[in-house]
C-alpha cells in the first residue's frame, strides 16, 4: 500500500511538470586573458546537473546550458555547452520562452581585458618578458544573466538564483531577490563548514519574498 502511494505521488508529481520547459545553466563561465589565457572560478556544475536532472525525473522537458566542467554530464536530451558568459546569455535568450529558469551557473563577474601602459590593447599572448609596470587589466563587466531573464519580456514564470556568499548571506540573498527581479533564491554560506564548490553537499536556505527556510546540509541532488 505505501509502494502503490508513493507511486500515485510521483506520478501525480510527473504529470504536473510534463508540459514545463525548464532551462537550467551550470558551471563556471570562462573568460579569456589572451589567446592562451582565461579567468574563471571553482563551480563544478554539481548543483546545477543535479537540479536539471530532477527537473527530468519529473517530466519536464530541460535544456542544460553548462559551461566547462571536468563533472560527468547528465543524461539529458538538450546539453548545450559554452564558455564567456556572453555566450551563456545568449544560449538562454535562444531557448526562451520557458516555464521555469534556474540560474545555478557561476558567471565571471567580469571580463580582464589587457593593455600596455604604453601600447595599448595586446591581441597575442602576452609574454613574460613583458615590464611589469607595463601590463595592466582593465575589466568590464558581463551580462548579469539572471537579472536581464528576470525583466525580460519573455520572462519565465518562475526565476530562480543562487547568491554564493562568504559574508550577509540573507541579506545579500534578499537583495539579489529584489535585484535581479528573481522569485527565488537559494542562498549558500561559503566558509570552512559548507565547502561548496565541487562537493556533492550543500546546505542551503531558501528565500522567497515573504518566505525564509534553512535547510541542513544534504545532497545535492535532494
Ligand atoms: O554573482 P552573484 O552573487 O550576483 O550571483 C547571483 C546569481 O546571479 C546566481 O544565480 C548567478 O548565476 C547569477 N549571475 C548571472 N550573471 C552574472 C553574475 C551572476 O546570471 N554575471
């Protein structure tokens, strides 16, 4: 009887999400120095495959867009692979409209784009040899994707972040809530107890406008 109940509910639970269109992105984004060169962060993509394939066991039709990882993909029918987060963002803007958004992806803030103090911009590998008070950085800063999906006129009915934080996790996740025009967040605390990046755990608090809740550390998958 209870086999036959749970059943009924994860069927019950199928045929909600069948007709969805759910886009998840993944992974870090990586952003190029120069020709050999890039920038980019820890994220393994872990959380991300996870929630995509979640979305599957459910029903719901998922499209991956995942940025380069050394983690074993999913199996699922759309993967789309990037690497700068101009090429994420428009990866997204192509597979809308969709029912459902889940930024899980980890996109470089910023772009370092290199110049000689005294030659301007270096378009080939920049050599060693180079002075050092020479070389400088400049950054400009990419597309926020979560927030351009969150105002976008083809918006997703529901918009869901992340806001990794080493410091004012709530806070910080309640304004990137209102920020970036998200209906939910899922806030992680980075410090030595909660070693995210690349782990299969997570502990998690989850904010909605008017709604927080603190989850203990579990799989990531759950
Ligand atoms: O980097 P930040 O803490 O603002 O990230 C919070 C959320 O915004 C995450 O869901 C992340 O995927 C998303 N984000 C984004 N584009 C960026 C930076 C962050 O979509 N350039």
């Amino acid at each position: 009887r209870t086999k036959l109940k749970n059943i009924n509910h994860s069927l019950q639970k199928k045929l909600k999400c069948q007709n969805l269109n759910v886009i998840v992105t993944a992974g870090p984004t990586q952003e190029q120095i120069d020709p050999i060169r890039f920038i980019s962060n820890h994220s393994s993509g872990k959380q991300g495959y996870a929630i995509a394939e979640e979305f599957v066991k459910v029903g719901a039709t998922v499209t991956l867009i995942t940025g380069p990882t050394n983690t074993e993909k999913p199996v699922i029918d759309k993967i789309q692979e990037v690497k700068t987060a101009d090429e994420m963002l428009n990866c997204v803007l192509k597979n809308l409209p969709a029912d459902i958004f889940v930024c899980a992806a980890a996109v470089a803030d910023w772009k370092l784009i290199p110049f000689q103090a005294k030659g301007g911009k270096l378009n080939s590998k920049i050599k060693k040899k180079l002075n050092k008070k020479c070389l400088m950085f400049k950054t400009t800063e990419n597309p926020d994707i979560l927030k351009t999906i969150g105002f976008h006129n083809n918006r997703p009915k529901i918009v869901v972040g992340f806001a990794a934080e080493t410091d004012d996790l709530i806070e910080n996740a309640k304004s990137k809530l209102k920020s970036k025009n998200a209906d939910i967040i899922l806030a992680n605390q980075i410090d030595q107890k909660n070693q995210v990046f690349g782990s299969d755990f997570n502990k998690v608090s989850i904010l909605e406008k008017n709604k927080l809740q603190n989850f203990e550390k579990t799989n990531k998958q759950k």
